[in-house]
C-alpha cells in the first residue's frame, strides 16, 4: 500500500489464514472474529483502498453446491467487515467454489485444506 510504484492489479492476490467456516456450511467459527478485525483495521488505515474478496472451496461437494457456499461465504465476510466498521461501497466479494485450486491434485486432507481459502487483491489504492 505505501508503494506509489506499485498499482493495484487484477493478478495479485493474497491468501488469508485464520478465517474459518464450519465444514460444508456457511456458520462463520468465532476463531475468525481476530483476523477479521486486523482486515478491518488495515481499511481503516488506507481509506481510500478498496479490497475484492475471493472465497474457494475444496472439491469435496458437489460444484454445484461448492459454488453456492463459496458465495454465501463471501458475502459473509463482506458483511462482518462491515459491521466492524468497513465501508460496503470498499469491498466486493465473488465466491469461485473449486475453482483455481492452489492445489491441483485436489485428492489429500492437506490438499484440500489449501483450497479452502479466502484471497484478497487490492482494486484500488
């Protein structure tokens, strides 16, 4: 953010942590609630940035269903940023289901525990 060089782009993505669902829902655990204020934070810092907010799941469901969750928790964490003070018109949230699978095979607890994620990209600084 303090690097006038660097633009926001559609590329750059960051994968968050500690930012967890229960398995196969859409009920946001309260072990979230820490990394959702430094987000939260971070906005309040740089008010002029805005953030796009990504969600993936693993392939364990239906993609069907995987996309249905994928966006309902997008919408989630959109909204408890909001309630923690975050400006809506900042923030988008698109859920993508198992879609671009940081890992490919998909097939291990590990491999899927990567998958299920939430990335977020700078649109605007």
């Amino acid at each position: 953010m303090n690097d006038a060089t660097k633009q926001a782009d559609k590329t750059t993505w960051f994968t968050l942590d500690r930012l967890y669902f229960e398995t196969g829902k859409s009920t946001l655990k309260a072990s979230s609630a820490e990394q959702l204020k430094n987000i939260a934070t971070i906005l309040a810092a740089y008010p002029s940035m805005e953030l796009k907010l990504g969600r993936y799941t693993d392939n364990s469901l239906d993609s069907a269903i995987n996309m249905k969750i994928s966006v309902e928790r997008a919408n989630i964490d959109l909204a408890e940023l909001v309630k923690l003070g975050a400006d809506a018109k900042r923030l988008t949230a698109e859920g993508y289901g198992a879609q671009f699978p940081i890992c490919n095979a998909n097939d291990t607890k590990e491999c899927k525990a990567q998958n299920r994620r939430i990335d977020v990209r700078v649109s605007k600084k």
